[in-house]
C-alpha cells in the first residue's frame, strides 16, 4: 500500500537479548502518537509486572528531566510521554529514553499506603451489593469482607480527575461491567468490575457495580497535590457505619476533612 | 476602581482558555486549553499580548459583553468571525483579525461564523484570573480553572487585567488563511494494528463528514464504518489531543482538548499537531480527507506553522489602510523582499 508506517519495534537483536537476560516479559516498543507524544508499550495487559516497569520508568523519565518533555503518563501496560515538537524530535527522544529503559527494574514501587473508611450499607450507598453478592454465589458480608481484606493497588489514574484504577480484586469477585450502565453515579461510589475497584471523584454516568461510599476527597484543585492517590500508592477499604460516613462526609463538605488521618504507616 | 466586562448574554459555551494544563494528566486532569491554538495566538497578537495569554473562547453562538473598564482593546480571529460593537447610538462592524478600542459601557458581541465550531475573543493584558494548576484553562465538567471553572452565565463579571487600554492606533493582521486545508495530516498509531489494511485504507481515501456531536471532548465523524482487526477494546492506554479512536460502531472520533487522558478503545491514526487548530475551527458538515505522513514530515510542518506565527507581529498593519493600498504595498514588497520589513515600517508610520 505504500502508506507510512508510524509504528516501530525500535529494540535491535542485541537490545532484544538484554532485556531478555533482565527478564522483560515483553519486548517494549515505541509507538508514535502523533508528533506530540511517545508511547512505550511494555504489554496489552493488565500485571504487576508490566505496571511495576511503567511506574519506574515515568519516575526515571521525571528524574532525567529531558528538555521538551512535559509529563509522563503511566497506564496499566504503558508510559505516554508527552512533548513538545518544537524543541525535541520523536528519534531523539527515544535515543534519551533508551538508557532509560535500559537498566530498568520491575521491583514494585513503594507508594503511599491508604485506609478508606468505607460504608457498605444499604441500597443509597450499597446499591449493587446485593445483585454482585447473588452473582458471585456468596453472602454480601462475605462480598464486604473480601472486598476489605486485599491492599488494593493504584495502577492508574484516569477518566476523570483523580479516578483510580484499582487492583487485583479476588478471583471470586471478577464479573464485567452492568449490562445497563447509570447515567449517573455519586461522588464517593466504591464501584467493582473487570478485576478492578475505582472510587467516583465526581457524579458521572459509570457502568460497575456500586458496593459503597467513602467521604475522602479524593481531588481538590487548590491543594497542593490535588490528587489524593498516585499511582503505586495502595488503599485498603476499612468498612465503617452508616453513621460514620455521615459524619465524615460533612467534614470533607465543610473541607474540614484531614487527609493525614487516612495514612496506613503513620 | 477595577476593570471588568460584563456578561449580558452568554453565548452558548464561552470559557476562558490559554494552551492548557500540563504537568497533571498523569493525575487524570485533562489538559483542557484553547481548541484553535493559531487563532488565540493570533488575536492575541493583535491586541498586543504574548501569544499564549488565556482568551475567550466560544462555541457556535458568541456572547454580547459590556465594558466595565475605562477602555478595553479587543479582537477576535475566526472562520467568519466577526465582531458589533454598538457605542451610545452608533453600531459598527469589526472584521476578525482587527483590534478595536472600546470605551466604558460599550456593547460588544461576537459573531462566531455561520460554518464555524470556535472562535476566540482576545482582550488586551489579559484577564485578573488565579492559574489553578499553573493554567487559566477552564476545564468545566470537574469545575476547574478559567472563570470560577465554568462557562460563562448572564451577569458575570469578568475581572480584567488592565483598567485602561493602551493609547495607540488599531491594527489588523492581513492574509492569515483560516480555511481547512485540502488534506488533514495524520501519523498512523499508535494501534493501527487493530485495523484491517482495507479498513486503513478507507481511512486514508474517503471522506469523513464532521457530525453535529462536535465540541470541546471532539469531533464524532461519520463515514464508511472502519472494521477492527482484533475487537474494539484494549487494556487502557494514554490518549493525545488530536488521537482518532474507533469504538465499536466504527465511526472515527477526533479527541480534542477536553478529551479523557486514557481510554480504552484503540485510535487508528494521530493528527498532525499544526493540523490540530483548524479542526478546532470548522464546524459541523465539513468533510476531512485525511493523508497519513511520517512523524519527521509532522514534526516538520509544526516547526514550520511556528515560523510563520514569529513573524505576525512585524506583519501587523493599520486597521484603516485601504484595501487597494494595502494590495498594492504587499505587491511591491515581494519585488523587493528582503527590505520588505523596512520599507512597509516606513510607509506605515
């Protein structure tokens, strides 16, 4: 056809063989997005391994500082590197990237460790427990008590401002999305589907399975990290009452909700 | 006393915009930023500023504002923008891409075209906005940024940098083509793999009309539906402005400057980032050609666009030359290019 390929495997033989003896799962490849963002691509899945190698390199390619380059966003199975055109060019980008890539391990970042008071209960804040509870052929005690018992990992952030993508939910609890999404979830909404758990930042039409509430702030613009989570950072669900998240949730409207409090080591 | 202008009627989606928000998308905050990169550097030259200063932006239907200041200067850039500015019982017709002072308690409204989707007003220093996030951007669905992060509504008041505008003559920036080019340049990825090679093909031959679904997220196409090779969905990934995603329906969405900063379906092609403001610019019904370039000949074409932005301000022109002079002046520069500058300096003064 002729057509200009923008897709290329960059790593040559002797690359290929190094990675190998690092013990890269996958190959990683450039893939242009367009003259403004570079991807490396180290899978097509979702693993702790590949999101380990993400992790490290978006921190590496901040450390390195690379003029041109604004920011690095990770995602389950790969880095976007943006930057601007008019000061560094794709080739010579991957040339500063290679070094980079080159020594780097899959050892687990060690991120900020999270407790989110969760209220479970009822069919305002718990409104699909039930259903995923029948679903998955255990009680919605049982459901809670899972749900609360794994360290759940930041993957990613994305969909809206400060949205997490969580992981790995227990075996058990893995179902797709609703067949019929909602137009609109609350703020708040602790919500399972494909393996994952995400919270709500803000109401928006969402299609997982609401299981609870929580009242943490996950995103306020004016404060100094405005993003609660990062990705690596881990969040245990602490399942709390009704009660207690009322209260919570008038603290965080009022932002009188202290976020230090939420810290798993301090 | 403090300046301000004061919103009479709104317009449809008026936000105050600059280049964007970087630095925070890895914290799932969109860039947001002006749709029509060019026009905003544009009309920002013309009244005087650095071209990146935050502006107002409009979609489809443009807002009608009062002067609460003691003088403000303006100007819009647009596909067939235009400006009415009506002072105590005159009513005149500003052209885009020509600055106009406006004294305390005029009217202005802004035209957007008839076949455009953005057109932008710029104000001279600027508005007395706070950056959030080291930006004036507004990205309106998380309330974030610009004026109280949200669209504009009757009875704001919009506070201005400047209570007086500076005193000196209007200008005009002649010959910016604004028109969509014949082809919009692509780079192929980053999942063209995800596409059959007749679906690429398609792609890159036929024409996809813009649909009336067209606004700050994107542009949703529709043309010959464009099959997947592997399904529609992938394991979540980075998203650029100007990334062309396919979902199951086949039909191409360009993701513009309020876009997600991942997402999950695969985009079979990028646009060029000197492309990227023209597709700001037109409006529902236009018809893209698109042609797939090497990354090296995008790079080239951007670098390209900012040599000729550098050189506005040195085009700039007395908003009341005549036409026929102007035409004839520019006729005359070409014999003589090289000395053009300073010859065209020396008649303008």
């Amino acid at each position: 056809m002729g057509t200009p390929r923008a897709t290329w495997v960059w790593v040559g033989r002797e690359n290929e063989l190094a990675m190998a003896e690092q013990g890269f799962a996958v190959e990683p490849r450039f893939l242009a997005s367009g003259d403004t963002a570079l991807v490396v691509e180290f899978g097509d899945r979702m693993d702790r391994h590949i999101s380990a190698l993400v992790l490290n390199l978006r921190r590496r390619v901040q450390e390195a500082g690379i003029a041109g380059v604004g920011e690095a966003v990770p995602t389950f199975r790969s880095l976007m590197v943006h930057y601007d055109p008019l000061v560094i060019h794709a080739r010579e980008l991957e040339t500063r990237l290679m070094p980079l890539i080159k020594g780097l391990e899959a050892e687990a970042l060690v991120g900020q460790r999270w407790l989110f008071p969760t209220c479970y209960e009822g069919e305002d804040y718990a409104p699909d427990l039930a259903d995923v509870a029948e679903a998955v052929g255990i009680s919605s005690a049982e459901v809670v008590a899972m749900h609360a018992s794994v360290e759940h990992l930041v993957y990613m952030i994305g969909f809206l401002p400060g949205q997490a993508y969580m992981g790995d939910l227990p075996d058990v609890l893995k179902l797709p999305r609703r067949t019929s999404p909602r137009i609109k979830v609350a703020a708040g909404s602790v919500s399972i589907a494909i393996g994952q758990t995400t919270v709500y930042t803000y109401d928006s039409p969402g299609g997982w399975h609401i299981i609870g509430r929580t009242a943490v702030p996950l995103f306020e613009p004016t404060r100094d990290r405005p993003a609660l989570l990062s990705p690596g950072d881990t969040v245990r669900f602490v399942p709390v009452s009704r009660n207690t998240y009322d209260d919570m949730q008038a603290a965080s409207a009022e932002g009188a909700f202290d976020i230090d409090t939420l810290r798993a080591d301090e | 006393m403090s300046a301000h202008l004061r919103v009479i009627a709104p317009g449809l989606a008026t936000s105050v915009q600059d280049t964007g928000r970087f630095g925070y998308q890895r914290f799932g905050v969109p860039t947001a930023g002006v749709l029509d990169r060019v026009a905003m550097a544009a009309a920002n030259t013309i009244v005087g500023n650095e071209p990146d200063m935050a502006v107002l932006e409009m979609l489809y239907l443009g807002p009608t504002l009062e002067v609460a200041a003691g003088s403000v200067r303006v100007a819009c850039v647009g596909l067939g923008a235009g400006m009415e500015v009506t002072e105590g019982q005159t009513t005149r017709q500003v052209p885009a891409l020509e600055s106009a002072r406006l004294g305390i308690g005029a009217r202005l409204r802004v035209m957007v075209g008839r076949n455009a989707m953005s057109c932008v007003l710029a104000i001279e220093g600027g508005f007395a906005l706070p950056a959030v996030m080291e930006s004036r951007s507004t990205f309106v669905r998380a309330g974030i940024g610009g004026f109280e992060g949200r669209a504009l509504a009757a009875g704001d008041l919009l506070p201005l940098a400047l209570e007086e505008a500076e005193a000196r003559d209007e200008v005009r920036l002649p010959d910016l083509d604004l028109a969509l080019p014949s082809r919009v340049r692509v780079v192929l990825g980053p999942q063209d793999d995800y596409f059959t090679p007749s679906a690429i093909e398609t792609f890159l031959s036929e024409p996809y009309e813009v649909t009336r679904a067209a606004d700050r997220m994107g542009l949703r196409l529709s043309g010959t539906p464009l099959a997947h090779a592997k399904g529609y969905n992938i394991v979540s990934d980075g998203i650029a402005t100007g990334s062309i995603q396919v979902p199951g329906d086949g039909q191409p969405i360009i993701l513009l400057a309020d876009r997600q900063t991942t997402g999950g379906y695969p985009k079979i092609a990028t646009v060029a980032s000197a492309d990227l403001p023209v597709l700001g610019r037109v409006g529902p019904g236009t018809k893209l050609q698109f042609e797939a370039v090497r990354i090296e000949v995008a790079e080239d074409l951007r670098r390209a666009q900012a040599g000729i932005e550098a050189g506005w301000r040195q085009q700039l022109e007395p908003a009341n030359a005549v036409k026929g002079v102007r035409d004839a002046s520019l006729y005359d520069a070409n014999l003589i290019s090289g000395v053009a500058d300073a010859w065209m300096g020396d008649q303008l003064d």
